[in-house]
C-alpha cells in the first residue's frame, strides 16, 4: 500500500524527464558519499595531528 501511494504522490512519475531524474539523483547520492567519505577521512586526520 506504502509504494502504491508513493507512486501516486509523486507528481514526477511517469513523466519522460523521470528517468534522466532518477539517473541524476542516483549521481547525486555518489557524490555526496564521496563527499562524506572525504569529511570523515578529513577528521580522522585533523584528529592524528592532535
């Protein structure tokens, strides 16, 4: 029932854009794993210099 609703709830789905959509978020989530990644590793070195 949840996912029938998210289908109808979401004004995007459907439409010809959707897959470039869906294919520029899952882009997007990468990169901000990335980014993250890269935070944490920033941290563990910031802390090795204390």
């Amino acid at each position: 029932m949840t996912i029938l609703t998210t289908f109808i709830g979401n004004s995007h789905f459907g439409r010809s854009y959707a897959v470039n959509l869906n294919h520029a978020h899952e882009e997007l989530e990468g990169i901000i794993e990335q980014i993250s990644v890269r935070m944490d590793i920033g941290r563990v070195v910031e802390n090795v210099k204390r």
